[in-house]
C-alpha cells in the first residue's frame, strides 16, 4: 500500500506536471499554494498506484482521461447559492442602509429551509440556546457599530448605478444570488438604481454551467422558501430534484472568462466586490498581484466582500474591515 507520507514530490516532475496542465487546459497551478497542489498530486498517484512522480507523470501523458479526474479532485469550482447565508443578509441589510430605507418596509426572507427547521425543532424542546437569536446576532453585529459605515457610498441624485463584480464565480450561483436579492428590493423600493453584475471566472465548463442555470439540490440547498417560489422552477427527475433558475434572473448577469491574475478585461469600476473562496488556494505573490487588481475596481466606499475563511493582511491598508464575522471591507480612500 502507498502512504501518502512516503511520498517525495521532485522539483522537476512537479514542474513538468504543471507545464503539462498548462498546455493541456491552460490553468496555472504555480499560482496556487504548493501544499495544495501537491496534497492533490499524491492523492491522485495513490488512487491510480503510482509510487513515484515520475510513474505517475507518465501515466499522465498515457491516459487521456487523467486530466480531468486530476482537476475534478481539486473541486475549486464548489459553490452553493447563497453560500453563508448571513453574509447576503448583511450585503441586503447594507445595500438598505444606501438607499436610507428600512429593513422593516421590505418583504425578504434568506433564512434557509434547514435552518428553520432546526430553529423550530428548538423551540419545540423548549431548549434556552434560540438559533434566532444567533442568526441574529450574526446579522445584527455590525450595521449600527461601526463608524466606517459613514464612508459607504450612498443613494443619491449624484448615485444612480451600482456596479457589482463577483469573481470568481464558479458556476454563477454567488452572482445570481447577488441578483435575486437586487430584484426582490428592486420590485418593492421605487426608483431603484440601475445595477449592473458582472461576474468571471477562469474555468470555461463553470462559465458554461452557469448560463445554463440548471442546478441539483446541494447547490440550492441554502435556497429560502421565499426565494425558491419567487425565482426558481423544480424539475422532477428519478435521482432527485432540478432547480431551473428564472430567465430574468439569468439575464441580469454578464459572464466573462477570465483568468483574474492577468487582469480584467472591463474597464470598470465598482460599488461591490464579491471575491470569495479563490485567494485560500492561491499562493502569497499571486495574492497581493491579485488583491492590487481587485482594490484599484473598487470606488471609495465601495464593498469588498471575502469568503468567511479568508482575511487581508497590512498590505491592503486603505481596506477597513466593517464586519468581521462576515468578512465584509470597505475602501476608505
Ligand atoms: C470555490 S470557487 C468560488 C466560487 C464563489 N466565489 C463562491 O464563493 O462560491 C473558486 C473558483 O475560482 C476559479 N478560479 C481559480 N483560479 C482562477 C483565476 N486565476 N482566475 C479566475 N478564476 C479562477 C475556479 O475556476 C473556481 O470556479
């Protein structure tokens, strides 16, 4: 039996390995972090029993179907519709804050299914820990705390558009959650700005998928009730359920692919950046390349919105942090 421990990893196998992946699907894995990568290299060499780089780069070059199971175990396309479902709570709550209307004149429901059913299980043990009051908590923390709040941009006769940039992507599920909360507002708040999302991503299979719209249970699970009947068709099928997102919703959002650590091909500059679950993968150099691009598209008072795992460093200093269970900055100058 191979141990993943008894593994070595050669200089010029693993290079030769990340050539051939450029070449063959023009991902760069130099980008992301080498114990990543090579987590993923030995995991596939002990699934394919291949003792050394070196036989498994030739299994490599021999078996054509290699590349795509490589990839598939990196599973970097995950994504769920409102993944971390406080933070689109939050970007709501915000995004109402802008347009000085209250959260009480407004009909929205994001609280998942599952949550719910664990909330009412609560109640019904009549146990003291209420998980309403910690959804709340979550979602009350920072509004009304923090000061930096005065630096967002606002609504105003000067304000008229907002630009949104979700990148990456993946397979479109974090900007068409982006675009079911702009709609459900937009219906209720008269004269609602223009808003515009544009949303990138490197992977052209991803990009694909996303224009689709088609989607399985795992990827909807997060999904409310209310937002499910508002923008969603269930298609029955024998292995499960399909989630067939609404044209409108489709059409609100631009797909470009892209690979971010050469730039964006837009010119634009925007009020809300959605970067979340890419800078975990990527190594320390690419990142800073990467969060320079992302900070100069970013207006002042504009929202940088990072996965909850992922965090700025000194580097990014005009960056202020407003939320940090969220992971939520703002660009003070
Ligand atoms: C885990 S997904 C994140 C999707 C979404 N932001 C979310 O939080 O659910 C990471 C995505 O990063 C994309 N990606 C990786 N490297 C990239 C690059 N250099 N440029 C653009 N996208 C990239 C992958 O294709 C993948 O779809």
């Amino acid at each position: 039996m191979i141990r993943i421990d008894d593994i070595q990893i050669k200089e010029d196998y693993y290079n030769l390995l990340i050539r051939l992946l450029i070449d063959k699907t023009g991902l760069n894995l130099n980008y992301y972090q080498r114990n990543f990568v090579e987590k993923r290299i030995k995991s596939r060499m002990i699934r394919v029993g291949c003792k050394t780089i070196e036989t498994y780069y030739n299994y490599f070059l021999e078996n054509s179907t290699e590349t795509a199971k490589f990839l598939d175990c990196f599973n970097i396309n995950y994504s769920v519709f409102f993944r971390n479902w406080e933070v689109f709570k939050n970007f709501e709550k915000i995004l109402l804050y802008s347009l000085y209307i209250s959260q009480n004149d407004i009909k929205s429901d994001l609280i998942p299914n599952p949550e719910r059913q664990y909330r009412n299980n609560l109640s019904k043990n009549n146990k003291t820990r209420n998980i309403k009051s910690v959804i709340k908590s979550n979602i009350n923390e920072s509004l009304p705390h923090s000061s930096l709040y005065k630096k967002l941009w606002k609504y105003s006769e000067k304000k008229v558009n907002i630009n949104i940039w979700s990148c990456p992507c993946a397979n479109g599920e974090e900007p068409y959650s982006i675009a079911m909360i702009l709609d459900n507002l937009k219906n209720q708040i008269p004269g609602f700005p223009f808003f515009r999302i544009i949303a990138s991503d490197i992977d052209k299979d991803a990009i694909r998928k996303a224009k689709r719209g088609i989607y399985n249970e795992d990827s909807t699970k997060n999904v409310s009730k209310y937002y499910e009947k508002k923008y969603f068709t269930k298609i029955k099928k024998n292995f499960g359920s399909l989630y067939s997102l609404d044209d409108k919703i489709k059409n609100y959002v631009e797909f470009i692919e892209e690979d971010i650590t050469n730039g964006h091909k837009l010119s634009l500059k925007y009020d809300i950046i959605f970067c979340r679950y890419l800078l975990i993968y990527i190594n320390r150099r690419t990142r800073e390349e990467f969060l320079d691009i992302i900070r100069n598209r970013l207006n002042f008072g504009g929202l940088l919105i990072l996965g909850k795992t992922e965090t700025l460093h000194n580097s990014q200093s005009e960056l202020k942090l407003i939320d940090s269970y969220n992971r939520i900055y703002i660009k003070t100058r």
